[in-house]
C-alpha cells in the first residue's frame, strides 16, 4: 500500500532533494515489490538501509569521540551501542512518522509493519542514506545530530548518574549474561571503626576488590573498580595498589 505523499516529508525534513527518487526509495519495502505483478524498475530500501547504517554509526562516533574527550573506547562503544539500537532508531522514526510514508505489501500492511521497530529502524537508516548519497556527508550529519541530542543525552545521563552497583550490573546482565556477586573478604579494626573489603566477581573471575567503612561503601567502591577494569564510565575511583596485588588484579 503506497504511503503518504514523500514531497510532504521533504519538506518537513527541510533537505532539498536533487535527486527525488532516492529519498522515494528509501521508503519502498520489500513487501510492496513482491506484490507488484506489472513491470517496473522500482527498488526497494535495503541497499539504502545497508549504507545509511554504517553513515549513522560514523556520526555518532565522531559526535562522542569530540563530546567527551576523556573517554576511552570501551565507554564510548557503549554509547554508540545505545544509540544506534533498533529501539533508539525506531523511536526517532516514529517521532518523525515515517512509518506513514512507508510502501508496504498488504500482508506488511495488515501485520503492523508501520509500527514494527525493527522496519521503522530499517525505514529511518534507509532515509540517512538516501540524504548522504543525494546530499553528502554533512547534511547527513546536520540531519542525523539535531534529533539524535536528546537521544544522546538521556543515555549519557543514564550511564553517569546510577550508583557503580547499578551500573555494573545493567552492563553484566546485558553483555554477560550473568550476576555479579558480592562477598566480604576482610574486615578488621575496632568495633566501633570497623573497615571491610569487599569482592565482586562475574562468572568465578574477580572484576573488583576495595574496602570502605561500611559494607555498603566497600560495596559500591569494589563496583567502582569494576567498572574501571572493564573501560566503562565510571566515577573517580581511587587505587590502593597494595589491596590489589594481593587479589591479582
């Protein structure tokens, strides 16, 4: 079923096209071909879907590699991994309703194929490439950053303003599969200054150890640690080189 009228889009998206028919095709799926029976020379947005994945990867690295410049890889992977997820992806489709602008195949159509995530992630790659072969590599940027920002912001936010615990356990159980675990190694001092050393392990392998004034302290400084030795943000987390060594970490 043909979609709404495309001039209307273009407009909206304020990207002057030269060429009319590529951003056409960015919006032609797979389904309305196979249900064609006469003869065309129409294509679908898969090609356009292949490339604009890779031109929205490259604008979001560069955007995080400049953002936070005292990142390293690890931190920065795992932003650009939030952010160019087929959920993040389809809720800026939605937010631009492509979905309407879709040619979709009856069965597609009769199916929820406007509101499915992964075909408005896939609708919303193929319009990033049709606007980089059409209008190159900077209005593609202009494009793609200003309605990704907040996008950007919520999940940089997200990932600095949970506690170490929290954040360490988000990430194992996305990436691991697995639990940490935490246990009390060491405790010593007076009753009333007692100092406890805290361990977390993922999977039998020790990730962190540090000691605190409180099981809750030593608790989240060991996460802390953990996070370090993983390359994930983190907060300022200060070493104690002896207490280390003696864990092999």
């Amino acid at each position: 079923m043909i979609g709404a009228e495309i001039g209307k889009l273009a407009q909206n998206l304020g990207v002057t096209f030269r060429d009319p028919v590529l951003l056409q095709r960015a919006f032609i799926h797979r389904s309305y071909l196979n249900e064609i029976t006469e003869a065309h020379d129409l294509k679908d947005n898969e090609r356009l879907e292949f490339l604009g994945d890779a031109i929205i990867s490259f604008i979001v690295s560069e955007e995080l590699f400049e953002r936070f410049p005292d990142y390293a890889e690890g931190p920065l992977t795992n932003l650009r991994a939030a952010l160019v997820r087929r959920e993040t992806l389809a809720r800026l489709a939605e937010r631009l309703a492509l979905g309407s602008y879709l040619w979709l195949g009856h069965g597609e159509e009769e199916s929820g194929g406007r509101e499915r995530p992964a075909t408005l992630c896939a609708v919303f790659e193929a319009l990033v490439g049709s606007i980089y072969v059409d209008q190159g590599i900077e209005v593609a940027r202009d494009f793609v950053l200003p309605i990704m920002r907040q996008e950007l912001q919520c999940v940089a936010g997200n990932a600095l303003d949970k506690d170490p615990k929290s954040r360490l356990q988000e990430w194992i159980q996305s990436n691991k599969g697995a639990t940490p675990r935490y246990k009390e190694v060491e405790k010593f001092g007076p009753d009333h200054a007692k100092t406890f050393v805290m361990q977390v392990t993922v999977a039998g392998e020790i990730l962190g150890v540090a000691q605190g004034r409180s099981k809750q302290d030593a608790t989240q400084a060991a996460a802390a640690k953990a996070l370090h030795t993983l390359d994930l943000p983190a907060p300022e987390y200060v070493p104690d080189p002896t207490l280390e060594a003696r864990f092999g970490l």
